[in-house]
C-alpha cells in the first residue's frame, strides 16, 4: 500500500488517481466479502486464507516484475490492487471467524488485540524498510519486499494445527450461487434482529467512514508539509506506532467497565485525531496527529471487533465478519475516492477536519439515545439475555 499509493501519485501528479487505486483494492470487500463469508461458514477457513494468501504473493510479485521492467501504468496498478482486494477480501472473514475457534473465550480480547498488532505492525516494518527501498531503488523493490512478506505469512498459517467441526450444513449440500445468497441474508437478517450487532457495527460503518479513510489523502498532506516521501513514510509510520501501542494497551484490560470507558475516550479521540492531522503546519506536527489516528482507531476497532465476536454463533461468525468488514472497508473505499477526487481542487484540509467534527458529533449523539451503547459505554459488556433471535439458512 506505501509503495503503491506513492507510485501512482509519482506517475500521475493526482490525489484522485491515489484514490482510484485505493478504492479498486477496497470495493472488493464489497463485491467479494459477502460471498467469502458465506463460503467460511461452509469451508475449511484456514484453506481458504491460504488460497488468499497466494494470491496475493502472485499479485505482488506481478506488480514488482511490471515495475522493475519499467513497463508499469496505471491501469496496470489499478488491476493488480482489484486482484489483491479480492484475495484480502477472501482471506478476512476466514482469519476471524477462525480466531474464536483457536482461544479460550476469556482470551479473545488479548487475542484480537494481537492480531491488530501483528496487522498494524506492517505499517512500522513496512515503511521502515519499505521507506528506504522507495528512496534508494524505487517502488519494484518494495513490492518484492511485499512479496517475501506474504511468504511469511503462508508460512504461518501452514502451521497452525486446528481442523474445523463439522460442517453446519449437510454434508451432501455443494455450494451454489442460490445457497450462498441465501447464507448471506441469513447474515445480513441475524445482524439486524440482533440490536447489538446493528449498534456496534452501524457504529464502526461510520467511524470507518469519517476517520479511517485518508489513504489518499496522505500523499498530498505530506507533500504540502515538505519531505515528499519521507515525510509521507513517517505518517504511515507513526499511523502504526500508535495503532500498536493502542492494541497492545487494550491487550492488558481485564475489567469490562475499563474496555467500556476505553471504547469512549476513543470513539471521541479519533476524530480529534483527524483534526489535528487536517490543522497540521509541520510533519512532526502530523506525525504527532498520526500517532494519536492510530492509538485511538486501533483500540476502538478492537473492542468492537471483540463485541461482535463474543456474540455470534459460530454458524453465522464468517458471514457476519464479513459483513463487519464490509460495510467498513466499503464506506473507506468510496471516501477514498470521493476525497481522493475533492483534494486536487478543496485541498486536504477540510476534508480531514469537517469529517473528524462530524464523527464526534454523531458518536456523542449516538451515545445518548442508542441504549445498547450506552450500556456498553458504562459496563463494557453487552446487557444479558436470554436468547437472540436468529434467521435465515446455516
């Protein structure tokens, strides 16, 4: 993604061109994320994140060929970020849907807080490497750097010993087009007859879209504050920094009413964070704004990920994670492009300041009227009870 956005804004000039790129890899989670959920739910899920996960090694490694050949354009970029968005959107409801199956439930917090370390650790080992590759030998280097990257995480996944249960559905069911939409607004039906689900993940669909979706910004606020790519490096960087420091703070929690107030000062504190990063006149001064985008939005993303999962029945844990990751990544995508477009002739000043405001105002609004998170807000914990009704095929 660092070497990606740079490159496109290095060929073309344009935050738009950024933005496209960014939203080609995202809308995947829109168009393929529902169906791969509805396949985990069915599926082996550790295969399938294996199959994800080669492909994205073929998609970097084409990418690298193409630019190290110097023959790279931007349809080029543009096509290999869809690939890569589809085998991201595969790999995502798998590896959570997996992840309750492999801890104990009163570790699941410490465990998804892990993985948002491991995930948000790239954004530091990335550029830190990525940064240097990119000033010294270009972009073809960095996505081969991408590539051995991903050779470690099929590694991984190869290790990992669990064998799923039994299939919820009969065995001599197969897979069809009919089946799989059938699962998906059995999904989509379980998430809005469960008022917890719709509070919490309504909740991250805005919180995505007003605060998470910069991506294409962040080569023009860089550029703006001097440095070119370093500058642009070091925000990606300091994104990470704090995104790992805030995981692993939300790791140590073991009271809910902490996870409670936690899941507050950060609703609030990442739109504060991007209104510093809009207000910046200096990068130590964005890389400060950064730092504090990547702490709030790492914990809050975290909580609300645990809430959800601790939730779910396993019968619906992939198709609802999906979900999750799709109304997500799919408001960040079409922000993305719509700021990416706005930037070359608004600037990305207020597109990172009006946004910040509006969360907060819709946060606060939100916790006042909406029982169910204001509940959660004070105990950190969902109220008890006895049953959820769910529906629609397993």
């Amino acid at each position: 993604m660092l070497a990606r956005a740079w490159l496109v804004f290095e060929m073309t000039g344009s935050s738009l061109a950024v933005g496209i790129v960014t939203f080609a890899g995202m809308v995947q989670f829109i168009i393929v994320g529902p169906i791969a959920g509805a396949v985990a739910d069915r599926l082996d899920r550790r295969r399938l994140a294996l199959i994800a996960v080669l492909i994205m090694m073929v998609s970097s490694s084409g990418l690298a060929a193409l630019t190290l050949a110097e023959l790279v354009q931007v349809w080029h970029v543009v096509g290999l970020a869809i690939v890569h968005g589809m085998a991201m959107a595969l790999a995502q409801p798998a590896v959570q849907a997996l992840l309750p199956n492999l801890v104990p439930a009163e570790h699941l917090l410490n465990a998804v807080a892990l993985t948002g370390i491991s995930q948000h650790g790239s954004r530091i080992v990335g550029p830190l490497f990525g940064a240097v590759l990119l000033a010294k030998f270009g972009a073809g280097f960095v996505f081969v750097f991408a590539a051995l990257i991903l050779i470690c995480a099929l590694l991984q996944l190869l290790r990992i010993q669990h064998r799923p249960d039994p299939p919820a559905v009969s065995p001599g069911l197969t897979l069809s087009t009919g089946s799989i939409f059938r699962d998906i607004v059995g999904g989509l039906v379980h998430i809005r007859r469960d008022s917890r689900l719709f509070t919490v993940i309504g909740c991250v669909m805005f919180h995505c879209a007003f605060t998470m979706a910069y991506e294409s910004l962040l080569p023009r606020l860089a550029e703006g504050l001097g440095g070119g790519s370093n500058t642009f490096s070091a925000i990606v960087m300091g994104i990470g920094a704090g995104a790992i420091v805030g995981a692993f703070g939300v790791s140590l929690i073991r009271r809910p009413s902490l996870q409670g107030g936690a899941l507050a000062i950060t609703g609030m504190g990442s739109g504060l964070a991007m209104i510093i990063l809009g207000s910046a006149t200096s990068p130590a001064v964005a890389v400060a704004g950064a730092v504090l985008a990547g702490a709030t939005q790492a914990i809050y993303m975290t909580i609300s990920n645990t809430l959800v999962l601790q939730v779910v029945p396993d019968a619906f844990r992939g198709r609802v994670m999906s979900i999750f990751t799709m109304l997500a990544a799919g408001f960040m995508a079409f922000m993305n492009l719509g700021f990416g477009w706005l930037a070359d002739t608004v600037g990305v000043k207020p597109l990172m300041i009006i946004p910040g405001l509006a969360w907060i105002v819709i946060f606060a609004v939100v916790a006042i009227f909406l029982t169910e998170l204001r509940h959660v807000l004070r105990a950190g914990q969902f109220r008890a009870r006895t049953a959820v009704a769910s529906a629609g095929g397993t």
